[in-house]
C-alpha cells in the first residue's frame, strides 16, 4: 500500500537511510534524478540537520520525497523475496503504485511527480486538508459550514477527511474544537480532491500524455473508484486516472472491504506514517485472517521496525548486509 501527502514527514527513514545499503543507494539513484528538477539534493533536504518535528510540506520537496521513499523501500522487499499480489495506491502513492507496477518508468514518475508540484505551486490556491475522528455524518451536523468545503477520503467509519480553502476551513475547526471533536491539520496546502483542483485539469494531463506508459506487471488497485487494473488494462487510461486520482476523493474504505471481498490478504503499508495499515486495521472485520503491517513509521528504530516487517513477511533481508 502507497501513501499520499500528509503521510511525510522531515528525516522519514532516517535510521533506514543510514544503515541498510540498499535502501539508501536506491535513495541515491532518485536523488540523482530528481536533483536537477528541483536545484539540490532530495536526501539532503530530507535528512539534513534538524529533528521530525521540522515541517517539511514543500510540494516540491514532498512529492518526490515520497515517490522516492516508497519506491526505494518497495524495492527493498522485493529483493528480499516479497511478491505482492496487487499494488494499492492511495492519492499521489498511485503514482508510486504505478512506478512500481511497471506502468511507468521511476525516470517518468519523478519527473511527473516534480513537474505536477510545480503546476500545483505556481497555480493552485491555497487549502488546508484537516483529518477529523469520529463524526461520519459532519456534512450534517455542521452544514452551515460547509458551503465551501469537501470530504476528501473516507479511510474508515470514524476517520475521514475534509479540505477547503483556508477561510472555509477555519470556522468549521473553531466548530469542531468547541463540540471537543478530535480533529488534526494534515501538512498539505493545497486543495486536493475538491473542486479547487479542476482548473488545472488540461495542464495535468498536457504534463501526463508526454509519459510513456506500459502495460502493468503486477495488478494495480485504486483508491478513487476501487477498480483493479492489470496487464490487460489499455496503458491510455493512464493520464486521465492520475487525473482522477487526484480530483476526485479518495474512498480507502471501500476500496478495502472490495479486496475482501476477494479474499484474506496480508496488507503491507510501505508508506513511512505506517497510516494505512492503521486504516485497515478498523476496516478488517472480527475474525478476518487477513492481516496488516507497517514497515516503518515516525517513532523511531527504523531498522527494528522494518525487521519486524520482514520477519512477519517470512522474508530474507540479505540487501541489508
């Protein structure tokens, strides 16, 4: 499972980075791509000096942060002998998905990933994306204030979130901390999923059908309509469901209980905030074989944690040496 924006954070796999060789030197091969793009070094931006707490929600830096990451850490498993049945991409980690399903080449998806933020900074007003607990019906119970503001996902039955321009968003969190409903500023400035995207649309796809895609090697889920897509999918459909991808909300929720539907799964979240195997967590139902994991979140001991993951997976780690 790939994680979208919100899920970064400065240092992210620091330990990581640091200790595990292949992890790092695949790192390193994203950097020299993306450093050009952006004038300077990805991984020094990332792993510079200072702590976890520093912000990092620069679309420039983050986008392609969080390509690199999951892909660098996808690609770790994978030589450690994980086989994924299905790719599940959430928001950008469907670009991640689609890298890593073979859809696209890591080259392409960089690109794509530096020249879309750059769309989105130059042209994309101002948004905050809030994550609210416990209140599926908030449409309702505070519709007065939701003129102007959207559900953007809907991760499980008591966790959904709600974006809007900034001025739309900051009467609805007065609401919400006065009714003492538990509610967190996700760090992303933009609008995804709303309305507010929409006047981007013909520039994303003029930047999307400039990319080469191929057919898929592995099968790839959706979080924007819950559709699998395998080798047989048209590679055409690609540009328009980044698109979609990124417009339209994403429905984690449903997206899970349809894999369910197929069967038991172990759901591994390479993501580096460890959320959506949180997510599956609360969506599994009581006495489901299926099973669920991070390899890596914001608390630190990267590499036991990891460890843990691949120990659970019944993988060698062997890159690690």
């Amino acid at each position: 499972m790939f994680s979208g924006q919100s899920s970064q954070y400065h240092q992210m796999g620091r330990e990581l980075y640091d200790q595990h060789p292949r992890f790092r030197m695949w790192m390193d091969y994203c950097d020299e791509i993306a450093q050009p793009l952006i004038g300077g070094s990805l991984c020094d931006v990332l792993y510079r000096d200072g702590d976890k707490s520093r912000p990092f929600d620069r679309l420039l830096h983050t986008n392609p942060a969080l390509v690199a990451f999951e892909y660098s850490l996808s690609r770790v498993l994978m030589e450690a002998g994980a086989e994924p049945a299905y790719l599940l991409g959430y928001s950008l980690g469907e670009l991640g998905a689609a890298i890593v399903g073979g859809a696209l080449t890591l080259e392409q998806g960089l690109v794509f990933a530096i020249d879309y933020a750059k769309l989105i900074e130059a042209e994309s007003p101002p948004a905050t994306m809030l994550a609210v607990i416990d209140v599926p019906d908030i449409e309702r119970r505070y519709a007065e204030l939701f003129e102007n503001c959207w559900i953007t996902a809907r991760n499980f039955d008591q966790h959904l979130v709600v974006t809007g321009p900034v001025a739309s968003i900051q009467p609805l969190r007065e609401a919400l901390a006065r009714d003492g409903v538990l509610h967190q500023v996700l760090a992303v400035n933009y609008g995804f999923h709303t309305e507010m995207q929409q006047p981007l649309e013909s520039r994303m796809l003029e930047l999307a059908r400039k990319l080469d895609f191929k057919p898929l090697r592995i099968p790839f889920v959706s979080c924007c309509d819950g559709a699998v897509y395998d080798r047989d999918t048209d590679p055409a459909v690609w540009p328009q469901h980044l698109w979609s991808a990124f417009r339209h909300p994403v429905a984690f929720d449903a997206t899970v209980r349809g894999l369910l539907g197929r069967g038991d799964f172990h759901f591994v979240d390479v993501g580096p905030s460890g959320t959506l195997a949180t997510f599956v967590k609360y969506l599994l139902p009581t006495g489901s074989a299926s099973l669920f994991g991070d390899t890596i979140n914001p608390f630190g001991r990267d590499l036991q944690t990891f460890g843990n993951a691949v120990r659970r997976m019944g993988l060698n780690d062997a890159g690690r040496h």
